[in-house]
C-alpha cells in the first residue's frame, strides 16, 4: 500500500471515528454535539477503532452484504435510541417524544445524525466483518477439551460466592418474595381489613416452595435460619446448574471460553442473586439449564438418536422453567414446536418428542387446574399489557382527534383517561399499570385499599375481560393508524434494552443489593420482626464497594449490560446466515430460544432493569459455544 493511500485511509478513520463521538443531549441543545460525549465513549471509541484497524491490515476481512445490513441495523439502534429517548427528563416522561429535534430542527441537526449514522454503520459494518472472519475462517477449535471436574468447578464457584453469602447471612428478601412469604402464610392487617389471599401474581409454585424450606428452617433453629434455608437451596440449586455449564462451555471451546463463563457465573452480578430469595435467583439457572437440554436434543432430532432419559430431563426442566416465570411457558412451548417441525423435515421419529410435548402440557394444564381448585387468583390481565397501554396512553396524550368517543370511552373503562397524563412515563408502566380495574401488584396501601373499598378487584371478572379485550382492539387499530408512533414508543421504552451505550451499570441495576429494607407493615410477614442480619451496615456498604469495583471492569460491564444480549444475538444470527452448510439450519434454530427471551424482556414494565435480562445474559456463553463448535466441525469437513 503507498504511503499516501495510507495517510488517507488514516484521516477517513479519524473522520469516522469523529462522526461516532457525535452525541444527542438532553436537554436538546445544537451546540456542543461533539463537546458533550463523555470519556468512557472517546475512550472505547478510540480503542475499538484501533483494534479493527490492526485487524484490518493483518487479516483479510471482505464485506458482505450481510455485515452491511447488520452494520446498519445496529447503527439504527444505536442512534435512533439515543435519539428518540433525547428531551426525556422529570418534566417530560416521554408524554411527548421530542427526540426527532437531532432531524428536523435544522440542516447541520440533520447533517450530525446522518454523519453519526453513516459512521456507527461503516464501523459496525467492518466489526462484524472481522467477528465473522474470525469466527468463520481464523478460529481454530479441537475435536474435544477436557475441563476440570465439575465438583472442582462448583467448590471454586462456592468458595467466591462465600464472601457475598457470608457477609449477608442470613440472606435478603425482594419486595415480591416478602409478598409471597405474606400469601403463603396470609397475613391479616387488621388496620386495613384485609387478608393475603393466594395469587399466581408471583408463581404459586415458587410461592410454595419457598414458604415450606422457609417453615423447615425456622423450626429447625429460628427465624434466621429460615431465610438461610432458602437462600442455601437457591445457592445448591443455581450452583451446580452453573457450574455444568461452565464444563460445556470448557469441553466446546476450551480453556479462555471456559475460564470466562467461570468469571461470568462467579461474578457477584449472581452471587448477590444467590443470597436473595426471589423468584427470579432459580429463574435465571433455569434458563441456562433449559438451553443446555435443548441444545442437547436439538442434536439427539439432528442424529436420529432417542434417548428416554434426554426427553425426561428435558421434560422435568421445561416444567420447572415454565413455572418459575408465567410466561415462560410460551417460550417452551414454541421452541419444542420448533423441534418437531426440524424432526419431520430431517425424516427422523417424532412420537418420544410428541409424547414428551404432550406429558408437558397435561402437566402444565394439570397444575392450572390444581391452581384453579385451590382458588388461586391468577395474575392481572393488566401484567402483559404495560406496553400497549404506553402505545394507547401516548396515542391519547398527543392524537386525541384520531380517537372516536367510543375508543376514548373503552380505553376510560380500562385506564381513566384523566388519569394518563399524570402517570405516563415511558421507561416504566407500572403506573398505568395500577389504574387498571383489576390489580394484584399491590405495590402500596392505596391499592390495597381501593381493593378493600372495591374500587378495583384481584379477580378479574369477566365484564373486566370483555373491557381489555375492547381495550386491545382499539390498541390494534391505533397501530394501524399510527405505526410509526407505536414503533417509536417501542424503541423509547426499550432503548436500553436495544442500546449497550447508554452507560455502565449503575450499582441499583447491576447488582441486587438491598439489604434489610421495611416497606412497611403491609409488606412484612408476621416474623419479620425476628429477621436481622449479624454483620453491621458499614460492613455491607465496604462489600458493596469492592463488587462494584470488580463490575467496573470493562469486560464485565460490557457483558452484563442489558443492551449486550440484543447486540451477541443480532451479530451471532449474521455469523449463522453467512455460512454455506446444511448445518445452518440448525444453528438458527438453535438461537431461536435466545431470541425469544430477548423479546419477552422487551415487553416488561421497565426501561433498562437488569433483573429482566440477567437469564438472558446467562445463556449467552451456553449458545455461543454451541454456534462455534458446530461451525468449526462444519469447516474441518470441508477440508
């Protein structure tokens, strides 16, 4: 290459590398777009450029049109989050989304966020570009790795996790487990008339079994040792699930991928998780564990092999994944759908994975109707709806006129439009939430008293189910009318879900940490009194530090950025469609549960929340692994 192609090439990447640093701040202002990037952003900016540019005159990468579609598809993420979520402050919950200022207010606005758009997109093209060669054509993988054992892989993790458990004995409870430990033992409060029924708001089975190992340990010793109880089964449980993991991971890629699943699971980003009763602490090693048997019969469907104890597992483990988190089922039950459809187009015997589909939804029909007998009160209808009622309030609050009174009127039934206004937020719909007819969130004494008062109910009845299935026609049709509208409060109330830029995790998202905490006498079981911790706060809070300090690492926080899973799985799918193999199949349909966890989490009630994606982040070495494997037996056949 001639020296001036050189200092051209060098100038058009700083060129570049200047259209990436260019920011959308809040509040809108058109000065200082370059100004105002903070130095985390300049500096990875300057590392990534520098790596890709190394790699670019070592390897030979050549662009396809699929790192261009991926590159730009990425960089309309990136910078169209930023954007729309650009004006957003206490003053303005994304009542008005007024991002589109970095388009359309002046020329040099819009000539910025093309010239950011154009950067991110050649970047990103030229990453994925290197990532795919890499992991295509310069990877070089054995048949077969050994790892150490799995007890030493589970007492090493233990031995770290012992620090975090240690200094929080006997253990912390979230503010849903102490509603559970409420239900469980339903709790009267005489001052508000009202007692604790069951729900299935958080699962009933869960519910169950953390009151049963909480009343084993309590009477065993104390009060105390009842929350360890739990906490030490969670521990157990999660431990070995991971640790298994690791071995996989170890055994397909070898030692540095092993090495970093470790570091991944011993972070305290799951040890906090492991000393905290929460539904959500087994929720996420059941996501790993139902990724490691699919994974595992996914390859049984593709060799045409039929093993009694692989359906069982798989069987035993999507049951327990399906009632650890509500809508989990839909994950199940679409992925083993997946699978018999692979199974009839590779020509190979379906009856053990139809009988085992069909043992797992008597199962879980047959625990619905035990709900049912029980009088369980199954979770409010308002749950699911968190984002079309964010779509249908914003299409109120600023497209009054294309509603009908009749529309204006259906929504009224289900969420009082006087009300919008006021608890309209964007990045969080448990307000509007609340103003639904039906509520088993019960998340202050005002609801609690309007359920007293009747104002509202736990059971939703079935004028309610008639006024939301009303509800979500109007929710439909306004989709229709406004597309664009609805779309930008999708990618608004998900940008940091879409967008790993928006910072690093900040102590209250990336670990679960609150220590002993009253919510008050209506959030505390009868025994909470007795419940304290042995070592100081001074004690928690220098802990606390050195976890955070170890999460501040840049590959750590990388990682364990909610807007991470997004971006692996978006490069991950590239990768899979740019090979030329019957094995592509396959390894598409092995991402298809990751994919589906990433939109569950899309629809939740909050912006950004860590405890939403941490399952998904978990899984992510498991698949990555499983992808590398198979496209480097797939390049040793060709040679």
């Amino acid at each position: 290459m001639s020296k001036a192609k050189s200092q051209f090439l060098n100038i058009v990447w700083l060129f570049i590398g200047t259209g990436m640093l260019v920011s959308y701040p809040t509040p809108l202002s058109s000065d200082n777009r370059l100004l105002s990037t903070n130095s985390y952003i300049v500096i990875m900016v300057a590392l990534w450029l520098a790596v890709i540019y190394y790699l670019s005159r070592k390897w030979i990468i050549k662009i396809t049109k699929l790192d261009v579609i991926g590159g730009v598809i990425l960089s309309f993420f990136y910078n169209f989050t930023f954007m729309i979520s650009a004006g957003l402050d206490d003053s303005n919950r994304g009542i008005t989304l007024v991002g589109t200022y970095y388009l359309n207010h002046s020329l040099l606005d819009c000539m910025f966020s093309i010239f950011a758009m154009l950067s991110w997109a050649f970047v990103l093209t030229y990453t994925i570009a290197t990532l795919r060669t890499y992991c295509i054509s310069k990877l070089q993988l054995k048949e077969t790795y050994s790892s150490p054992h799995l007890f030493k892989i589970f007492g090493c993790m233990m031995l770290i996790w012992s620090f975090t458990i240690i200094t929080y004995y006997p253990g912390q409870i979230s503010w849903d487990a102490l509603r559970q430990f409420c239900e469980f033992e339903g709790r009267h409060l005489a001052y508000l008339n009202f007692t604790y029924t069951p729900t299935n708001h958080q699962p009933w089975f869960v519910t169950l079994i953390f009151g049963s190992l909480f009343k084993i340990g309590q009477k065993l010793v104390n009060t105390n040792f009842g929350v360890f109880t739990v906490v030490l089964f969670q521990t157990i449980i999660t431990g070995i699930i991971y640790s298994i993991a690791t071995s996989v991971v170890w055994k397909k890629v070898g030692k540095l991928g092993g090495i970093l699943t470790f570091i991944l699971f011993a972070s305290p980003v799951f040890s906090t998780y492991a000393i905290t009763i929460d539904k959500s602490t087994i929720y996420y090693a059941l996501c790993v564990a139902y990724y490691l048997v699919f994974l595992k019969l996914l390859d049984s469907v593709k060799q045409g092999v039929n093993s009694s104890y692989e359906y069982l597992l798989y069987l035993i483990i999507s049951f327990f994944f399906s009632e650890f988190r509500n809508d989990s089922k839909y994950i199940v039950i679409i992925t083993t759908t997946v699978l018999i459809g692979y199974a009839l187009v590779q020509h190979q015997k379906v009856r053990y994975l139809i009988a085992t589909t069909v043992t797992l939804l008597i199962l879980l029909f047959g625990w619905n109707s035990y709900l049912n007998y029980k009088k369980v009160i199954p979770g409010a209808m308002s749950e699911p709806l968190t984002l079309p009622a964010r779509q249908v309030s914003y299409i109120y609050l600023n497209d009054k006129k294309s509603l009908s009174k009749q529309e204006i009127n259906t929504i009224n039934k289900v969420t009082p439009v006087k009300e919008l206004r006021a608890n309209y937020d964007v990045n969080s719909g448990d307000n509007l939430k609340n103003l639904f007819p039906m509520n088993t969130f019960l998340n202050g004494v005002t609801i609690i008293n309007d359920v007293v008062n009747h104002k509202i109910t736990l059971r939703t009845t079935q004028t309610q189910k008639k006024e939301v299935k009303n509800y979500l026609k109007v929710w439909i049709i306004q989709g229709l009318r406004h597309p664009i509208k609805y779309v930008e409060v999708y990618l608004a109330a998900n940008s940091k879900y879409f967008n790993p830029f928006f910072g690093l995790p900040g102590k209250d998202n990336s670990l679960f940490l609150n220590y002993f905490p009253n919510y008050g006498d209506f959030l505390s079981p009868t025994w909470y009194s007795k419940y304290h911790p042995i070592f100081s706060t001074k004690i928690h809070n220098h802990m606390q530090s050195l976890l955070d300090a170890f999460l501040a690492i840049p590959l750590i926080s990388i990682v364990i950025n909610v807007g991470f899973p997004f971006w692996l799985m978006s490069i991950l799918v590239i990768i899979i469609l740019s090979i030329t193999s019957k094995k592509k199949s396959l390894l598409l349909i092995s991402i298809i549960p990751l994919i589906l966890m990433i939109l569950l989490y899309t629809v939740t009630p909050i912006n950004g929340y860590s405890r939403y994606v941490i399952g998904t982040t978990a899984v992510l070495p498991v698949v990555t692994a499983y992808i590398l494997k198979n496209i480097h037996q797939k390049n040793k056949k060709n040679i």
